[in-house]
C-alpha cells in the first residue's frame, strides 16, 4: 500500500478507535485528553494542520463544555464550515511565550537567576475543559512550548533553584510530585491530561536526595509513602511473571532476573504529536500501528524521544521498538530507587521493609552489572528483548551506572575511557555517536547528561575527565548566551558551538534544565571559595 493511502487508512482507524473509546461510558476522574474528549475535531484540526505545532491545539481551552462545541461542529458538517475560523471562535489557543531579554552586560549565572520568576507557574485553579492539571504549589516550567511542569526536567531544574539558595522552591515542587503520586498513583509525564497514561525517567527519590541535603534525614520520613508509591507504579505486575515474561513496565528475563522497560497504557498516536505519529505508522507497513504507537509513547516516557537507541534501523523512526527493550538508566534510576525506600524505611523504624528493599536494589546491581555489562567493549549498554541480545552502542546512558553507584570500580574505569574516547567532543559530551536527525543523537548535547557524567565520574575518581567534560559544557552554553542572550535547550557539542537540532519541533528557548545544570556545573567546578558566575570564572578543562 502508498504511504500516503496507508496514512489515510490510519487517520479513519484512529477517529473510530477514538469515538469507540468515547463512548464506552462517562469520563472518569482525572480528565480523558483532548484526543479523546474533542474527537472528531480535534483529529480534524490535526490533520488540516492549522498549528505549526501539534501541540498547540492540544493545549487550547475550550470555551463552552466539549460537549456543546462538538453539537456545534456537527451541527456545520454537509455546509461550507470554516474550520479556522471554528476554533479561533470556540477555543482560546495559547500563543507563543514573549521572549524574555535580559539586561544588557548581565552574567550567566544572573541570568539564570533572573529567569527564575519567569518561568514560575502557580496552576492550582485551572479551567477543566482543558488540558492542564492542576497542582497545589508553584512550580518552574521549562520555557517556550513547553508550558507545564515536566517530571525528570525537573530534577535538574531544582539542582538549580538549590544553587539559587531558593530551597522553598524545590520544597514545594516536591511537594507537587508528592501530590501527583498520591492523586494518580504516579507521576505523570507532564501535568498535562494527555500525559497521564505515562510517566517518565523515575527521578523523585533523587530529588527527596536533593531536599535532605537541606532539611536532613526528616524528608526520608516524609515521602516514604509516595517512594512506596512511585515502586509500585515501576513494578506493578511483577508478581507471578514467569521467566521469560513481561506486563507494563516489568520484565522478567529467562534466567528469573527482574528488570524494567518503558511503557506506556495507551497504543494511539500521541495527543500532542497526532499526525506525526500517523505518518511514522504509515511508513512501517509491515508492523501494526498500535504497536508503533505504544513504541512511540514508550520513547517519550523515557524522556529521549526520539533516538538511535530505540530504533532498530537507525535511519527509520518507524523502527522503534522501545517497549522491547531494558534501558540501562532506567534500572539505575529503580536501583536508587529502592536503596531509598531502604534508607526511608530504616529512617521511619521499619526494618522488615528496609531489609527487603535492600535486598530488590542488590538483585537490581546484580542484575545490570552482568545483563547490561558488555564485558567485551567495557561498557553499559541496553538489552533488546526481541534479539534476546545487547545492543552495542555506546551511549551517555552508559553513566548512570556510575551517578547512581551501580557499577563497580573497574567497571566505572573501562567505561570512562570508553567515553573518552568515543563520546568527548569540544563542546561537551555526545549523546550518542551516530547522527540520525533524532534530538537525542550526535551532535546534540543534552544538559541533564552532562551532569550525570561529571558527577558520576567524580564519584569514582575520574575528576579529570569529569572537569572536561563540564568545561567544555559550560564553555558551549556561554558561548550562545554571549552571541544570543539566552540559554537553550540542548546544543551542538561536535564542532562549532550552538543550539541543537533534530527532532519534532524549533529548538526551545528557557531553559529550565540548561539554567538547572549550568548553574550546578558553575558551583561544582568553580575553584574553591569562589563564586563562578561565567564559563570564564571556572578556568581550563585542566
């Protein structure tokens, strides 16, 4: 079949699956999404393509109840309805953010501070017949389209807003995961509707790790019922896996050893990228699009959406099988998890439940040290489920292991020297080695995974390394600032210095987890009683 037909069949699949699911009974608490709620509109909005971006429409506000917009739309079909025009009267459609000029002569680390109260949100009343969820205190978005809290962003948001002395700040956003956990019964991608059905990279017992380092062992104690929670979410359906098995996000390996992968609960396009993923399913016509779907969905829980990581032929989104593979910062990420969930338990007086959390996070170590150890090439790697295989590849995901003290030390010492070798360019680290068009490929650096490495590397000995790498970020991130006035979301890091590309959208101004990231690099690299507030301040890479 001609993609093109292929891509028209997908679009009446997908208006009958929606109709299905919307009328099959009332909508629950918390809210259907957009594409479930507006249909068929809001497919025909999508498709017509009257937004740049796809995520526009998806965060526009209807003004009357969904239901009464939709009589309305009916009400047109068989005459000359003007579709723009339709909305523009019945939605309030988000513009775009006024771009934020800093004042002339200001430095890095001003900035970043300035930006701050730019980019606080306080969403704890929110119009239900849209999108946004609410949630009880203010919290920092990450800047341009992106206009919600995002969850593993935020990690790194905070280790900012901790450089910033603004520890209220990261209380309450905290406090706002606490609450998602105990309202949804995990942390959603966004607090967006459309992102209730996954999560992304677990990252909330490392900010309890982040708010202890202030207010002491008392914060164990206070999240350990949404620890609790957050573990169950990761592993439910863990329980009577047979070897060889999986269900949601649990993976039971044949030899009995349990793992994780990403999920996702619903096998449709993406509400907010609707027609992209239409066409990624139109163009893998020997695959079924709900499984293309359900992949797509997994890559962005995982927060690299999209990478050669999840791709089985790199040149061909349509390839991704995310669902079919056990990620190595993922099962980092649950490791500390659950040495947290002992360390909250011990601190809470329950030591039955110490121990046996205890004892999870060592099956866990066990587990990625053999599993996702190449022991060939000497370094971490993921596991693809369907080959029953390790997948090559180096990746900065090889350095949780070591952020997150998983690896051992020789482990740690043949990983560096592989990142050394392979991922280290001018500017900063690589995120992959292959230059695919996906975001989450080379020549993009990413904030976040800078951190994880020069952190990770300075907790096994290799501060030389780890110094490089951070200086050479930092130096990339002023060298932008200094020509453009402002920070951005990922960047260039092979040749010259500038922001990223690739992906599905512009690249994004901000940015929270740059400022986030920047701030923290200045404050761990920055000679001792010293306040660094340029890339300059820190000094050379050695």
């Amino acid at each position: 079949m001609h993609p093109r037909s292929r891509l028209a069949g997908l679009i009446l699949a997908s208006l009958l699956c929606t109709a299905a699911a919307t009328a099959s009974g009332p909508s629950p608490a918390p809210p259907l999404p957009p594409d479930q709620q507006w249909q068929p509109l809001f497919q025909q909005v999508q498709g017509a393509h009257l937004f740049g971006d796809q995520k526009t429409f998806a965060d526009a506000v209807p003004r009357q109840d969904p239901t009464a917009v939709l009589a309305q739309w009916r009400s047109m079909q068989g005459r000359s309805a003007d579709l723009a025009g339709f909305v523009a009267e019945h939605f309030v459609v988000p513009g775009e953010a006024a771009a934020y000029v800093p004042p002339a002569g200001q430095a890095l680390r001003a900035h970043i501070e300035g930006l701050w109260p730019v980019l606080t949100r306080t969403t704890d009343r929110v119009d239900p017949r849209g999108s946004l969820l609410p949630l009880p205190k203010p919290y920092v978005v990450p800047g341009g389209r992106f206009r919600e809290v995002y969850y593993w962003d935020s990690y790194f948001t905070l280790l900012g807003l901790a450089s910033s002395g603004r520890w209220q700040q990261v209380r309450d956003m905290v406090d706002n995961f606490a609450w998602q956990l105990d309202q949804y019964g995990h942390i959603p991608n966004g607090n967006r509707s459309y992102y209730l059905s996954r999560s992304q990279p677990p990252f909330f017992s490392l900010m309890v790790d982040l708010l202890a380092t202030h207010e002491g062992e008392a914060a164990y104690h206070r999240y350990l019922p949404q620890l609790r929670t957050e573990h169950a979410f990761w592993m439910r359906g863990a329980a009577g896996l047979a070897p060889g098995q999986a269900s949601e996000r649990v993976v039971r390996l044949a030899d009995g050893q349990l793992l994780n992968r990403y999920w996702d609960a619903r096998a449709v396009p993406r509400t907010e990228s609707w027609t992209d993923d239409l066409a990624t399913a139109a163009q893998a016509p020997q695959r079924a699009p709900s499984q293309v779907y359900r992949d797509l969905r997994a890559g962005a829980e995982s927060g690299w959406d999209f990478s050669s990581r999840w791709l089985a032929e790199p040149a061909s989104l349509g390839s991704i099988h995310t669902t079919a593979i056990v990620p190595v910062d993922l099962n980092s990420l649950l490791f500390h998890l659950e040495n947290t969930l002992a360390r909250s338990s011990k601190v809470a007086g329950d030591g039955k439940a110490a121990r046996d959390f205890a004892r999870q996070a060592d099956a866990r170590q066990r587990a990625i040290n053999t599993v996702l150890w190449d022991a060939t090439q000497g370094w971490y790697v993921d596991r693809d489920l369907e080959r029953g295989q390790t997948r090559p590849a180096l990746t900065a995901a090889a350095l949780f292991p070591l952020w997150l003290q998983v690896a051992t030390r020789p482990q740690a010492r043949q990983t560096a020297a592989a990142v050394e070798a392979q991922l280290l360019r001018e500017g900063g680290l690589l995120t992959t080695t292959v230059n695919t068009g996906q975001q989450w490929d080379a020549p993009n650096g990413w904030a976040p995974l800078q951190w994880v490495a020069v952190d990770g590397l300075q907790r096994y000995d290799q501060d030389a390394l780890a110094r490089r790498i951070g200086t050479r970020f930092l130096r990339t991130v002023q060298a932008v600032y200094d020509s453009e006035g402002k920070l951005v979301e990922k960047y260039v890091v092979d040749g010259s210095a500038g922001g990223g590309g690739g992906g599905e959208y512009p690249l994004q101004d901000g940015f929270g987890w740059s400022n986030g990231v920047t701030a923290a690099l200045l404050d761990r690299l920055c000679p001792s009683r010293q306040r660094c507030n340029t890339a300059q301040d820190v000094g050379n890479e050695d």
